[in-house]
C-alpha cells in the first residue's frame, strides 16, 4: 500500500503477536483483534455500550521500541507500529490471578468458572464471602440502563469491597421500566435474580413518572 | 449537626440547579441535617436534574455522607500512619468495645457515632482523636473515655 | 481579621493597575513600625489543638494588665503553622526572634513582664538542644530550622493568612504583576520549562511541559481551559499541603492566576479535601479579599485578563487525589477514575485541556516568576530542582514540618534536622510516599532524597510524606496497614484492585498468624506483580510497592514469622504475648481496671498476674500502666 493511500484512509498497521494487522484511526486494540480473528477474553465488554475498563481480563502487552506496558486492549487506542501481545507472560500473571479472584468472588457462576477453566484456573486460594454471588460489579447493567435505555433505575453504591449494584434507598425504584436490558447484557447471570429487587411489583405501578 | 437546621429549600437556594452542585448541596445537607433523607435526596436531584441513581452512588461513595440518622456526637478515631505506629488501631478497638458499635456506625440511643479517618494531618499530636470540633491530642482510651463521659453528662 | 489589619486597614479600592500594586506594596511596607513588639502565637492544627488560642488570649490580657505604654502596643498575631509542631504551642518574639516553646496560658504574664518588660528571655520556655541540652534563644539557630531552606514556606508563620495586606506587604502578587507587565504566556510557560520545576504530588512530571501541552491541546480545540488545584492531600502522615494552604493561601492562589496566564485559563478549581477545614476557610477568604482588591474577576490589575477561581471540597475519598478521579468529583458524580489513554492535560474537566498541579507545585511557580528560573534551577540537584517540603513523622524526636533542597540525604534528613528517633536507637526504616510509595530501610540512609533516586530504590517522593520506624514497627504489620488502608480507599472500579488487594492482604494476614510458606511469599510477589499491570488507576498500580519493598529490604522479618512464628518487633498480635515484670509493677490496679476480658488479678500493692490464655491482647494494660511494668514478649 503507498503512503498516500494509508493517509487518505487513515489506516494504521501494527502487529499483533507478530502478525501484521491494519486498522482505521480510533479503533481499539480490541477491536482490531477480533476483526482478525485473535481471542482475547472479556467481561465486562459489550460492543452496543461505551467501555469502562473494569474486569482487565482484555489486557495485553504494548510494545513500543525499548517501552513495554500492560494496557486495557477494549479502550486502548490503535497507534502505527506498536507491537501487542495478547498472551505474554506479563498478560498471562494479570489474567490467572483475576480469574482465581473472581472463582472466590462469585462462586456460583458457571460462565466464570468455565472462563477460568479456559485460562487453567480450577480452584482459588481465596475467601469467599458469599456462595451465592454471581455478580462480579462489572457494571454492564448500569451502563445499559443508563446509556441505551436511559431511565437510570440502578447505579453503583458504596466504594471497594463494599461496593455493589443498587437502588436509591434499597427500595425498588420507580424509574424502571421492566425493559430487562439489565438481564439480557449481564455477563454472569447474577441480574436474573435480582431484577425483582429493582422493578418491584409491577402490577402496582400507575404508569406515570417513569422514564425521564 | 446545627441546633437550627435550615430547611432544605432554604440549602438549594444556595447553589445554581446544574449538576455539577450535586455534591455540596449533599455536603450542605449532610452538614445541616447530619444525614441525606431520601427527601432531601429527592429534593436535590429535582433541583440539580441529576438521576435519584446517581446521587445515590454519589452519597454512598464518598466517606463524609450518611443515609442514615447519625449520633448526637461524633467521635473520630484518625489511622493515619503516624496514629497507627502509635496505637491508633488499638484505641479504635476499645472504643468498640466500650460504645458496642463497629466503627462507621451510631450508638441504639443515637448518641454517638464512632468513625475512624484516615489521616487528618496532624501528626504531631498521634494518636489523635477528634470529639465533634475537640482534638485530644497525644491522647490514650482512659483519656478518651473520659472525654466521652463528660460529654455524655451533658 | 487582626488587630493590625483593622486598625491599618487601608481604604483600598480596587487594584486598576499593577502600579496601583506596587504602590500598595510599598505603602504597606512604609508604614510598618520596625521596633513594635509584634508576638507571634503559632494557630497550625497542632498548636491550636494543644490550646494556641487560650495563649493568645492570656497574652492579650497579660499585656493589659501589665499597662504597656499605649504607643507601642504590642501586637499579637496569629500566623500559620512554623512546622515544629511537637514542641507546640511556640510563640516567637519579634523583633528580637526569641523562640518559645510548649507556652501555656501561664505563662503569659511572665512572657510580657520578662521579655517586654526586662528585656530578658524566660529561660525555661526556651528550646533547650536534645544533644548539648544548651538553651537556644533564636529559631534560627535551632538545629530543626538552621539546615532548612525555607522559600515555599517562608512566609508561613510570619504573616496573617486571613489578612490580604499583610501578604502583600511580604511581598505577594509581585510575580502577578511582573507576569501581567512585562512577560507574554509564552514567556510564563518558558520560565517554568526552565525552571525545571516537577509536580510535588507523586509522580514528578515536569510542570512546564504540562502546561506546554495544554496550550498546544487548546489551539487544536477552541474552548475553555481549565487550572485546578489538587489539595486533595490525602497519603497518611502529610500535611504539607494543608500547612501551605492554611498560612500562605494567596501563594496558591498567586501561583493558580499565574499559570491561568501562562494557559489561556479563565476559570479555575482548588479542590480540598473535606478533612481540612480551617484550609478551606482560608482560602475562602483569600478568594474574596484577592476578588475585592481586583486580583482576581475581570480585567485583573487593568491588563484585560480574566480569570475567578472556584472551590470544591472533597467528600471523603482518597482516590479523589488521582486526576481522572478528582474531575469526576468536581463535576459532581462519585470519584471513580477512568483511564488514562488520553492525558487530561487534553481532556480533563468537561473533557476539556486541563492543567492540575498540587498546592505545592503552584505555591512555587510565583517564586520561580520572581526570582528567575536560574535562580531555581540552582537550587537541588539537577533532575530534581528547587526545595521540597517533607513531613516528619512517626518514631522521629522532631515530629513536624520542613523544607530543605532536592537531593538531601535521607540521614540528614532524619537526624539533623528531625532529631533521630527518639531513645537509644536508630531508625529502622522510612516510608515515603505515602501508600504508594515504599520502605527503606536504615542502610539506605545516604540515598539522596529527589525524584529519580527514590523511584530506583522502589520508593517514591510522593507529596513528601516521611514516616520513621523504630525497632519496635513490623514491616508486616506496616504493609498490612497501608494495603488495609488502601483496600478502604479503592473505588472498587476495576478487578485487580478491589480484589487484588484484599486477596494481597489474605496472604499478608497468615504471615501475620504465623501461617503460610515461602512459596507463598513468592506468590504474593507474583499477585502483586499482577496487581500493578492490571490496575485501571495509580491507587491500584503502586499499591504494591509497600509490600514489594518490605520483602525486598526486610525479607529476613517475613521469613520470621514464617518460619518461626515470631514477630521480631513484638507487634502482631497472635505471636505476641503481654506479661507483667513483678520487678516492675507497684500493684496500683490500673491494669486489672482497664482489662476488659478481667484477666488480670491481684492484691492491692503487689505485683499483678496477667492469664494469658484469656488475655486478648489488647493492649489497654500496656496503655494504662505508669511503670512501664506491662511488657510485650
């Protein structure tokens, strides 16, 4: 291809784990990884919502002449003539301990548990504090029920361990509109079993005030 | 907590409706009221166009709000480095036990709340406990229980 | 406002032109009385809770009933914290400069009758040497004070902060005006290029090129630019930044309106952290009299520049001191950082180029305007220029406040000027950095304190917190208690860091029991590998590093409890054991009246027995016990 036409198209051509690879500014490393057929794991990834960087299960290495660092592959920018590496032993340490973190996290979660079974992880050294949990506060059902359906019934409360998913006050919110956006994105399972908590009794709803 | 609380028209009179004044009308209210109801909390949100969900996150997240009624006095145990090098850690475990509360929490009788802070940059005087505006400093639990005593006579 | 302020207040109006400053400053300076006695009472956070203000009063009525001639009223004023904290409350003496220490109201009608009067010091309130137990009379000659160079807080605890004019009179908003008069935004942002000043938050970026890089963000994106003041000092044991926005805000603010200039800013933010404040009052005045008098709104000093400063006050967080984070709370949501692929200083605020510097970064930028960035360049070493202001704190005879220049050794540091742990031994260890940063130990003493030297021995300058160890501080125990804190502190946002350093600390605490293998302690090196790669913001990424430089320095005390199931410094609670010296102990009940589990028994005025199979360990004997006669095994 000439110079002239990469700038036309504004294509950018780096490699990744050693293949040479093309793709238009703005994708992400993500993006371009999977439009060539790599695998790179992902959880709290969706390609209808704006990505927010949260499970680091799509890390990979960048290289950039003496320059190495672990990035997000889902938000890092593409760049001529860098060089990833999706499965590098800086990649591979991050992505087994995440995995073996999350076994005790939500150790009711089969699609976790066969994730980590992929990446060779069966068991984890760590506490789980509840055997039921599923959910691993990707926040996929926040995004969507803010992002795409727009109404914000749910949001993030409370910060580090603590934190969860929730309703304003713990009491089903109002603004939901039952559209069950939450369920179908939710990468694990755990949004089934709460969606009562968040819609309530629907039958009691009057039908005003709820998407704003 | 103020013995006269404004009312809380009276705080979102304070600042513009954006929502960028979410957090010190939350900080106001908290600082008036010594909690956010979800009344307030309703308030705000109309007033600054800010979803009920986000002021939630927001009052959940950051240490310095409560949705729930806090005690008549405060009692803040600092943890800051120098504290805990100097027993900070274990005054903070007496006071458990003496109130019968884990820290962040409020007395049954809403007298006190017993939190413990990271840090409040006064070093020099560690460990340092602060009794509502009272900094005792260098101090010890026999001291601070008798700290609380007095108060609680009052 | 003070005495003098009200009583000199001058009928200013509005600054219209930089000359209209100078002649002010002038004027100010003109009508200074040389020879007025002027008492200066230290109202820092540690003076004021050790009584400052009942000194004061009783100075005031001291001087009243004493019935000074009225001419020479002597004036108290009420300043900013002089940094040597653990000898609060100090009153100095002006002119003379003598220096009083641990005052109490007391001793007030001596002060005045001695002093003003006789024209003598009270010798007992003098600073007596720690090593030659000779009295000094002068601050200056104090070991504390004589090897530092104090310019970022030389005028802290000098002037009234809550007064304008006394700032001025010492010299303030001179840079503004030499900015606004003779030197183009270019001109600023060379002079800070040149300087070689780095940011004093953390990380040490080079402050010039950060402001190069905005500018250049804003000429390809017309719009608002945005200046922000990170007070969000947050590392435990600092207190650097509060100390400079207590008792020298218009520094700040000076410094905020400058590299506003030097951008193309028109409105700016100094965000501060909730647990401050008296700093968030002074500030608060600082804006209005600075807005009164025309330094800060519109067309400032007459040079057609516009700029206003807002305050936002923190709410709690510490990960509100990382940038992403600090945005996210000023722009009213809860502080989650996002990453960081594309710099703030091109999109921060509102998306928007965005230039955040810490207070003690912007409160050297009107020196550096003033004096010349050669001048600066001088100063330290030449990676790392110009002084730093570090915190002394923990096991340290000094405990307070200090600026010395770049590339001090750590010793110096710690035994010149701080005195040397306090009791017969040395320092065992220093944290600097705060959480982020890591442990040295005492062998490491000659390491020169800048930027680069600390970051190669796996430490960090951070805001230039300086916590001292002694014998008797486990490396475990300090390593659990900063990943403790910083588990706290996590957003939660992203994996490797909300459970990465739970599960970091699940190992740590089995070390703590004694438990656990070596082949653990390299597995916890391998997680906290993981946990630097993987974590979305710096509070993730350099949570390690506390633990990280533990073992590389003090792999011996892991390896002790361990193997052995001993905790060398006799602090972990399960393999230590509390037992009472018979020797020691006078049978005075205090323990057995503290014990809340009742397992210590007695008779009156003979030694104590302490059970241990009951004893929980604590340590409300040891605190209640006058003798000494509680010990740990």
């Amino acid at each position: 291809m000439s110079k002239n036409s990469i700038k036309e198209k504004n294509i950018i051509g780096f490699t990744i784990n050693g293949q040479a690879v093309e793709a238009e500014e703005g994708w992400t490393v993500l993006e371009t990884a999977r439009y060539n057929g790599f695998h790179i794991p992902t959880l709290c990834y969706h390609e209808a919502i704006e990505p927010s960087g949260a499970c680091r299960l799509c890390v990979v290495e960048v290289r950039e002449g003496d320059w190495s660092k672990v990035v997000i592959s889902c938000m890092y920018p593409v760049k001529e003539g860098i060089e990833i590496l999706t499965d590098s032993p800086r990649v591979h340490n991050v992505r087994r301990w995440v995995l073996e973190m999350l076994l005790a996290e939500c150790p009711a979660s089969k699609e976790i548990q066969a994730l980590a079974a992929e990446y060779g992880v069966s068991s984890s050294r760590f506490a789980s504090v509840d055997k039921e949990n599923q959910c691993m506060l990707c926040g996929l059902c926040v995004r969507v029920c803010n992002e795409i359906v727009g109404v914000n019934a749910i949001s993030f409360a409370s910060r580090g361990t603590s934190k969860e998913i929730a309703t304003p006050y713990k009491v089903p919110s109002t603004a939901c509109v039952a559209c069950g956006s939450c369920v179908t994105v939710c990468p694990t399972g755990a949004m089934q079993a709460r969606l009562d908590q968040v819609r309530g009794d629907i039958s009691q709803r009057t039908g005003h005030g709820h998407a704003h | 907590m103020k013995e006269q609380a404004e009312t809380i028209d009276e705080i979102l009179d304070r600042y513009p409706g954006e929502p960028r004044y979410l957090i010190s009308l939350l900080q106001d209210i908290q600082a008036e009221h010594g909690y956010i109801s979800r009344e307030a909390m309703t308030l705000v949100c109309g007033h600054t166009g800010v979803p009920l969900s986000r002021a939630w996150a927001a009052s959940t997240f950051y240490k310095s709000f409560s949705v729930e009624p806090r005690g008549e006095h405060t009692i803040k145990v600092c943890l800051g480095t120098a504290c805990h090098l100097k027993g900070g850690t274990r005054l903070a475990e007496g006071l458990e036990r003496e109130l019968g509360v884990k820290s962040g929490c409020t007395t049954k009788d809403l007298r006190f709340s017993l939190d413990t802070v990271n840090c409040l940059g006064a070093c020099a005087l560690a460990p340092v406990v602060v009794l509502d505006e009272e900094y005792l400093p260098n101090t010890n639990s026999k001291k601070v229980k008798q700290s609380i005593k007095r108060l609680d006579a009052e | 406002m003070t005495q003098q302020s009200t009583a000199e207040k001058l009928d200013q109006s509005r600054l219209n032109s930089t000359q209209d400053l100078l002649s002010l400053t002038e004027s100010i300076r003109g009508r200074r009385d040389e020879k007025r006695p002027v008492i200066i009472v230290c109202h820092g956070t540690g003076c004021l809770a050790n009584g400052s203000p009942n000194v004061a009063e009783a100075l005031r009525q001291a001087i009243k009933e004493a019935g000074i001639a009225a001419k020479v009223v002597p004036q108290i004023k009420t300043t900013g914290c002089h940094g040597f904290c653990s000898r609060g409350p100090l009153v100095i003496m002006q002119p003379a400069g003598i220096f009083y220490q641990r005052v109490q109201p007391d001793d007030a009608q001596e002060i005045i009758q001695a002093t003003l009067v006789e024209g003598r010091p009270v010798e007992r309130l003098l600073y007596e040497d720690t090593k030659t137990g000779e009295r000094i009379i002068h601050d200056y000659e104090i070991p504390f004070y004589k090897h530092q160079q104090r310019i970022v807080l030389k005028n802290i605890g000098k002037i009234d902060p809550t007064d304008i004019y006394d700032t001025i009179g010492a010299g303030g908003y001179l840079a503004l005006a030499k900015v606004l008069s003779r030197m183009s935004p270019a001109d600023v942002v060379s002079a800070i290029e040149t300087s070689g000043l780095r940011g004093r938050g953390g990380a040490g970026f080079p402050t010039g090129r950060k402001w190069a890089s905005a500018v250049a963000a804003s000429k390809k994106r017309p719009g608002p630019v945005y200046v922000v003041v990170n007070g969000d000092e947050g590392d435990p044991g600092a207190f650097m930044d509060r100390t400079v926005m207590e008792g020298d805000p218009h520094a700040v603010l000076e410094g905020l309106i400058i590299g506003a200039y030097a951008v193309g800013s028109n409105q700016g933010f100094m965000y501060v952290r909730a647990e401050y404040p008296l700093a968030i009052k002074h500030l608060n005045i600082a804006i209005e009299q600075a807005r009164e008098l025309g330094l800060l709104g519109k067309n400032i000093l007459g040079s057609g520049f516009d700029f206003d400063v807002e305050i936002a006050r923190g709410a709690g967080a510490f990960v509100c001191g990382e940038s992403t984070a600090l945005f996210t709370s000023i722009e009213g949501r809860a502080g989650e950082p996002r990453p960081k692929y594309i710099r703030s200083v091109e999109e921060g605020l509102w998306g928007r180029p965005t230039v955040l510097n810490n207070v003690e970064t912007w409160a050297n930028v009107p020196l550096i305007i003033e004096r010349g960035a050669d001048w600066y360049k001088n100063i330290g070493v030449p990676h790392s220029t110009g002084t730093k202001v570090f915190s002394l704190v923990g096991k340290i005879a000094n405990v307070g406040l200090v600026e010395v220049p770049m590339g001090i050794p750590l010793n110096r540091l710690i035994e010149e000027i701080g005195g040397g742990t306090p009791g017969a031994g040395r320092f065992k260890a220093v944290q600097t950095g705060g959480p982020s940063g890591g442990c040295l130990p005492y062998e490491l003493g000659d390491v020169p304190v800048d930027f680069d030297s600390l970051t190669k021995a796996g430490s960090m300058m951070g805001s230039g917190g300086m916590i001292v160890m002694d014998e008797h501080d486990c490396v475990v125990d300090v390593a659990r208690y900063f990943l403790r804190f910083l588990e706290e502190e996590s957003c939660g946002k992203c994996l490797p860091c909300r459970l990465g350093l739970k599960a970091m600390l699940e190992f740590l605490n089995r070390f703590a029991r004694g438990e656990g293998s070596l082949e653990d302690l390299a597995e916890l090196e391998n997680l906290a590998k993981a946990v630097q790669d993987g974590s979305l913001c710096a509070l993730g990424g350099s949570a390690p590093n506390p633990v990280l430089t533990t073992i590389r320095y003090f792999r011996d005390e892991y390896e002790a409890h361990i193997k052995e199931k001993r905790c060398p410094a006799g602090v972990c609670k399960d393999l230590i054991s509390y037992i009472i010296d018979p020797e020691k102990c006078t049978g005075c009940g205090a323990c057995a009246r503290s014990c809340p589990q009742g397992c210590i028994t007695g008779e009156k005025k003979k030694p104590h027995n302490l059970d241990p199979a009951q004893c929980i360990r604590c340590g409300m004997c040891l605190d209640s016990c006058k003798f000494s006669a509680v010990v740990v095994r």
